[in-house]
C-alpha cells in the first residue's frame, strides 16, 4: 500500500466519519434540550435506548459501549484491510453513526433516539445515526456482491 493511497483512503473516511458524528450529534441536542413533535403517523421524541435496535441486548449494560468499541475498530481495520478506496466513504458514514451512538452511551447512559413510527403499527424508536448504519451497511453489501462497482 503506498503511502498516497492510505492519505487518500484516510482522508475520505474521515471526512464522512466527522461529518456524519457531527450531524448526528447536533440532531440529537436538539430533542436533548427539550425539542418535540408530533403528528398522526411520526413523533419526535427523546427516548434513551439501553439496548441496540429494539432494545436488544440491553441485558449487557456497561459492557455493551466497550463491546461496540471493539467492533468500530474491527470495522476500521476490515476497510483499511480491504485495500480499496471506493469503501472509504461508506465506511466513514458506517464509523461516524456508530462513534455518535456509542458516544451517547457514555454521555447520556444510552443511545438518544428520537424518531417513533406508529403509523398503522408501532415500530422502534430511532435515529440518523441508524438510518445512516443501514445505508452504509447496504452500500459495503453491494460492492461486496457487485464488484464491479469497486475498482480501485
């Protein structure tokens, strides 16, 4: 690996791994200090998750902020591990939304989560920060599975 390729791969990586902690977090203060809204179909509301997407593994408790931990960083070494710029940016949304989770976890004892869907059923409450985990997993996904998506 040269050494113009790991400023390359570093640069676009954290660029969208601040950005993304960045946004996620100013979203966040915002419901923190006291901000709500609500409609038929969508709430805004501040609820602190304990757990991971729907709650789970809430059971782990303090363990669970030092479990992600250790998945950020096998995450980081898994694109740099990769050798391809073209996971860069999808791996920086990736670690910036997961960092501002995990951050939350030792600021406010859980994750701030504010969006809550109850539009002909009730689903989890959420935030960008998971919006922005799902987009970027789907995005590794397809030029996993599509390569010719990746060419450097």
């Amino acid at each position: 690996m040269s050494k113009n390729y790991l400023l390359r791969l570093s640069a676009i990586l954290s660029f969208a791994l601040v950005g993304i902690f960045i946004i996620d977090q100013n979203i966040k203060l915002l419901f923190v200090d006291g901000f709500r809204y609500y409609t038929e179909c969508i709430d805004l509301i501040l609820v602190y998750n304990k757990g991971v997407a729907f709650s789970m593994f809430a059971f782990l408790q303090e363990w669970l902020k030092y479990i992600q931990l250790v998945l950020i960083v096998g995450i980081l070494f898994y694109i740099y591990h990769l050798k391809k710029i073209c996971y860069a940016f999808p791996g920086g949304i990736l670690l910036g939304a997961a960092l501002s989770n995990v951050y939350d976890r030792f600021i406010h004892g859980g994750v701030v989560d504010m969006v809550y869907w109850h539009c002909g059923f009730d689903f989890a409450v959420f935030n960008f920060a998971d919006v922005m985990i799902d987009f970027a997993v789907l995005w590794i996904l397809i030029l996993n599975l599509k390569p010719k998506f990746c060419k450097s």
